[in-house]
C-alpha cells in the first residue's frame, strides 16, 4: 500500500510539472496582477517564503509546546531548519539548472552558461526559492500540528501564486519548488521529527 502510494505521487508530481511547463508561455501572457507586492494580502502571502516569518513561528511554537509539557519541545526548531534547509537546497538547484527568469527573454527559456557567474543565483528562476521555502515550512508545520496542515499549504500556495501573478517567476518554477520543498520538509521530519530527540 505504502509503495502504491508512494508511486502515485511520483506520477502525480511529475504530470503537475510536465503540465506546469507546457502551460508556462500562455500563463506568463496572460496571468499577472500588476501591484500585487503593494497589497496587504500580497506581502503576507510572499513573506511566508522567507525565514523572517519562520523563525518567530518556530520560537513561538517552542514556547507553547514547553509551556504546554509536551514531549520534545525542541522540535518547533524544525519549523525555522526545515525552510532555511528547503530554501538553501533551492538556491544549489538554481545553480544546477540555471534557467533564467521569465522576464529575461519575455517568457522564453533562456539558460545560463555554467562559465558566466557560475556561483551567482541573481536572476535565475528554477525553483523558487520563496516557494521552496513556504513548503518546507508547511510540510514540519503540518506535521508538528497536523490540524493545521489546510492553513500551512493554503499560505504555501498563495506564496507561489504571488510569485507567478507578479511576474516572478514561470509556472513550473513554483511547481517544481513547491515539490520539492515538500519533499525536504517531509524528509527533515522523517529523520528528526520522529527519531531521537533533539535538545531542549
């Protein structure tokens, strides 16, 4: 059962960025909000993709779980590690892939020869990194309290939205990120969230 579903995932995954691409030239003409940093709405939804909204969520979870005498308080930590990890392995990615961002060539894939700024991240696209880190947090946040977990990827996704809607970033971009910031974040509890504990 657990490989089946294991499996469907993977073919899940990669039919979302398969279609992902193929819909990145229509979706970079026609889908933007122009302002949408100006917006109250629109910096919350960015800002859950940067550690300055983590880390104070995770130092606030360790006080309530302290508080609160439950088992391994030290865990709220992941909530910082678990995006900053997510966000470093995006940062490494961009310099695997290097494809630059949508605005470059007008929405067409454009790639950076590994010669020219070879350990420079600025203006390359894949993945995001504010995606990445939005769903490494969401995955430990749904994890640590798992009556969360709709709350944690709506805020995730509406991070990723804001990203394509300003013209940030393609479309698969964001999928690819949102992907795999999940699968950091899954991993990261998997071997610290469950095992030994860690420090309070």
């Amino acid at each position: 059962m657990k490989r089946s579903r294991l499996l469907g995932g993977a073919v899940a995954a990669i039919v979302a960025l398969g279609l992902s691409i193929a819909l990145d030239p229509w979706i970079w003409r026609h889908v933007a909000l122009d302002g949408i940093h100006d917006r109250d709405w629109g910096r919350l939804l960015r800002v859950t993709g940067s550690l300055v909204f983590w880390l104070p969520l995770a130092l606030a979870a360790r006080l309530a779980l302290h508080r609160s005498g439950a088992e391994r308080p030290g865990r709220a930590w992941l909530l910082f590690w678990g995006p900053a990890i997510a966000g470093g392995i995006g940062e490494l990615l961009k310099l695997l892939v290097r494809r630059e961002r949508p605005a470059f060539a007008d929405g067409e894939y454009v790639f950076r020869a590994f010669a020219e700024r070879p350990w420079s991240t600025t203006s390359l696209g894949f993945p995001s990194s504010h995606v990445m880190v939005a769903f490494g947090g969401a995955a430990i946040l749904s994890r640590l309290f798992p009556g969360t977990a709709p709350v944690a990827y709506l805020l995730a996704a509406g991070c990723a939205a804001t990203r394509v809607l300003a013209r940030a970033h393609f479309a698969s971009d964001v999928v690819g990120a949102a992907l795999a910031g999940w699968l950091v974040g899954a991993l990261i509890w998997r071997r610290f969230g469950r095992a030994a504990p860690l420090s309070r």
